[in-house]
C-alpha cells in the first residue's frame, strides 16, 4: 500500500471531510491521528489504523502537547492537514473581537500551530505533504462573511509562503479550496441563514447550492480524492498551489 509505514496527522478529523480523509488513508496503510475538540466523537469514528486525540487547536500548549505524543507513539508526521476549522457568517458591523478572534483563531492560528509542530518531525525525513484545507472563501470574498473569508485567505498565504521556503525539498505544501461541501456545517449554516433571513430552510439550503458552479452540494470523497492525488505518487511538482473545488471556474 502506498502509504504503509506513514503516519499522518488530520485536525478536525472526527467528521466530515477530514474524517473522509483519515478514512482514506487508513486504507492506503496509513497510521492516522485525528484530532477534534470532542473526544467522544473521535472514538464514535476511530477505526483500526486511527487514533483519535482530543486537541483543541487554539491552545498552543494542547497542540505542542498532542503532536509530540503523537510522534513518539507512531512516528514522525508526513502527511499534515490542518483542516480544523469554523465556517460562521456575520455582517461586519455586528462582528464584535470576540468572535473575530475565535475564527481566526481556530481557522489561521489553528493552521500555523499544527503545520508548525508537525514540520518538527516531518523534517527528519526523506518525504513529506502539507495540506491546509481552505475554501472557495479563500480565493475570493463571499457575502457576509468577511471574517471566515480573511481567515481562509490568510490560510493561503501560510501555504504559499512555506511552499517557497522548502523549494527544492522533499516536502510540497498545498491547499484545497472547497465550494459549499456536503457536512453537517452546511446544516447548521441552513438553520442559520433561515432564522436571520426570515425563509425557508429550503430556500436558505438553495443559496449556498446555487454558489456551487455545477448547483450541487460537493461529496466529501470528492475533496478526500483531492487529497488523495495530493499525497499520491507523482505529485512533488504541485507545490504551493490550491486546488479549488467548487463545480467549474470560480
């Protein structure tokens, strides 16, 4: 298997496309660490080859802390994806600092921690795959949410920036850039859109559908097989690039 012997490390693991992922690098040979806030969640998941940690990505400590157990318990980290994130819309002026720091928090500084504590061991090696999961938000802006869009472009800028300091490396960092995914955000994010708007849950689902190029919601699987070639033989030449997942031109 072509991932035999790797261990591989996915925050925000224990759901939705990072739990698609971890999934498909389980069956790739892969030992897989996954991380989320909730640990009840992680164990509901894990399956032989995962491991799942709870790890608050906003705290320095429990992220220095998680990774380094992780490391001496299977080994050093060659496939890194930092894809814990938030995905909440808010007008400007009624974004207070609170909840700006809270995304930028879990979204970028979440990133930077995890990429940063996991390049500790990944430098050891011959080979290695960074991956931040960014967004369609992170390409372009998106109405009404001006703070998950600067957070997911800052994300951008992260990945770029490493990619031209390990130029000539064994080591390639890219982000996938996601429409509206299919997961459990998309319904959370319907509640919400139908309650400040005052529609339908269907109407208020259709909205963010619609922003899909194609007019459907993308599978997990499809970002996972993303990832897939990201990780996959022949891929050391896409490098600091993002790959957009969105149904068609953004």
């Amino acid at each position: 298997m072509i991932h035999a012997g790797k261990h591989a490390l996915i925050t925000g693991g224990g759901t939705g496309i990072g739990l698609a992922m971890a999934q498909s690098l389980v069956a790739q040979g892969a030992q897989v660490t996954i991380t989320g806030r909730r640990q009840e969640v992680l164990d509901a998941v894990a399956t032989k080859g995962m491991t799942g940690v709870a790890m608050d990505v906003r705290e320095e400590s429990q992220v220095v802390d998680t990774i380094q157990a992780a490391v001496e318990a299977r080994g050093p980290i060659q496939i890194c994806i930092a894809n814990a994130g938030v995905a909440t819309g808010k007008a400007v002026h009624k974004t207070d600092m609170a909840f700006w720091r809270d995304m930028m928090a879990t979204n970028l500084d979440g990133a930077f921690l995890t990429i940063r504590e996991s390049l500790g061991s990944m430098r050891q090696t011959d080979w290695g795959r960074v991956i931040a999961v960014s967004s369609i938000a992170g390409i372009r802006g998106v109405p009404g949410a001006a703070c998950y869009s600067a957070s997911k472009h800052g994300m951008i800028g992260l990945i770029r920036s490493l990619s031209e300091d390990y130029m000539g490396t064994p080591f390639t960092f890219n982000s996938i850039c996601p429409g509206y995914v299919d997961t459990e955000i998309i319904t959370r994010n319907t509640e919400s859109i139908s309650k400040r708007a005052g529609i339908s849950a269907e109407d208020a689902k259709n909205i963010m559908v619609k922003t899909n190029r194609h007019k459907r919601l993308v599978e997990v699987d499809e970002v996972a097989a993303a990832m897939n070639y990201l990780v996959g033989a022949g891929s050391q030449s896409i490098n600091g690039q993002n790959i957009e997942i969105a149904g068609g031109q953004m």
